[in-house]
C-alpha cells in the first residue's frame, strides 16, 4: 500500500460516513430541495437521515452531499471551517473550500451570531444569473422565531413564516438582494432534518 493510499484509508476512518446509497439517497435530498424551492416558505422534511459531523445537522449535510460536487467552491463560517466538516466535504463531494465568500458557489453557515451580509456573497452575472452562490443558513428552528410575510412565485398569496435566530438586519439585506433581481443569491434554511427554500424571487414583510 503506497503512502498516499495510506493516507486516504486513515482519512476516511477518522470521518464521519456519507450517503448509504449516494446515487439514490442525493437523488432524494435533490428532489426535496426543488419541492422547497418550487414552494418557498414550506417545511420540506427530508425522509432520510445521517449521522453529520458536528456542528452539522442531518439536514444541512445531506443538502450538502447533494448539491455540491469538485465544480461547486464553497465558503465555511469559522465553526464550521474549524471542525471535522471541511475534510468531510472534501472527502465525500471532492469540492474545493473558498477563502472568500465572493468566489463560492455555495455557502454554509452554522454560527446565526456572525452571519456575512449577503451583498459580500457572488449575485451572478447578467448572462448567467444561474451562477449566483446558494447561501444554506442553518437555525436553532425553522419556527418560533418572529413572524415574517412571505409572497411570490410558488406562494398562493403570501404564508407566514417565523424563523428562529436570525440576525435582525437580515431582512434589509434581502430587500437588498431583490433589487439586483435577476441577479441575487438564493438561500436555503436548515434545522433538524427540514429545510425551507427562500429564492431570490420572493418579496419579504419583516
């Protein structure tokens, strides 16, 4: 066995594992990542769990393992950057991790004490607003928190909506964000084993 081999074994022992079936199980999470983006503001429950490294929910990492892959940088918060997840990423998804939110495709936040304002995040460019970062901000709960009025594409006249640890200028940000519309990140929010899809689509009454 060759050092490098060596490595990767001893790797892979100390992680935490991934998908048990990582073709049909990302499949799965995928399918109820467009269910909550086809229907913002609604609970998705994922029917699958995992066993994440901390400080990740099941959620959040298998939202991770599902979207992301070697073409997809992501940003990491500092909790997050200091734990087990970074090699976990590398390991299951083969994605390289960003300095700077401003090149990442993607971006995980665990800490809702230090959240980046979202203008510091990539919104696209006008030929390919596709290519705006995905922000997955994890919550101590999708409810409880205070009550927002959600309305847009996928909303049949507005729903209510109470995320729990937000910081309290997020709002402003993302009426912020929608004013680049087409251009403008997208965002996920994750506890447990849910998540609520927001796209840069929906107008917010804080």
């Amino acid at each position: 066995m060759s050092l490098q081999s060596s490595g990767h074994s001893s790797l892979r022992s100390t992680l935490k594992p991934g998908l048990n079936d990582p073709i049909f199980d990302a499949q799965a999470v995928f399918r109820a990542a467009l269910l909550a983006t086809a229907y913002p503001g609604r609970t998705i429950a994922l029917d699958r769990s995992l066993d994440a490294p901390k400080p990740l929910d099941s959620s959040t990492a298998l939202l991770c393992l599902a979207l992301m892959d070697f073409e997809t940088p992501v940003w990491l918060d500092q909790p997050t950057t200091a734990s087990d997840v970074p090699n976990w990423l590398r390991f299951h998804c083969g994605l390289p991790i960003a300095a700077e939110p401003a090149v990442a495709g993607f971006a995980l936040i665990t800490n809702t004490g230090n959240v980046p304002h979202l203008h510091q995040f990539h919104p696209g460019e006008l030929q390919y607003p596709d290519r705006s970062a995905t922000v997955i901000i994890q919550l101590p709960a999708l409810t409880g928190g205070p009550e927002t009025i959600w309305a847009g594409p996928g909303i049949r006249e507005s729903t209510t909506v109470g995320l729990a640890g937000l910081p309290s200028w997020f709002w402003s940000d993302w009426e912020l964000n929608a004013e680049y519309y087409p251009l403008g990140v997208d965002v996920f929010f994750t506890s447990g084993n849910a998540l609520i899809a927001l796209p840069r689509t929906i107008k917010v009454e804080a």
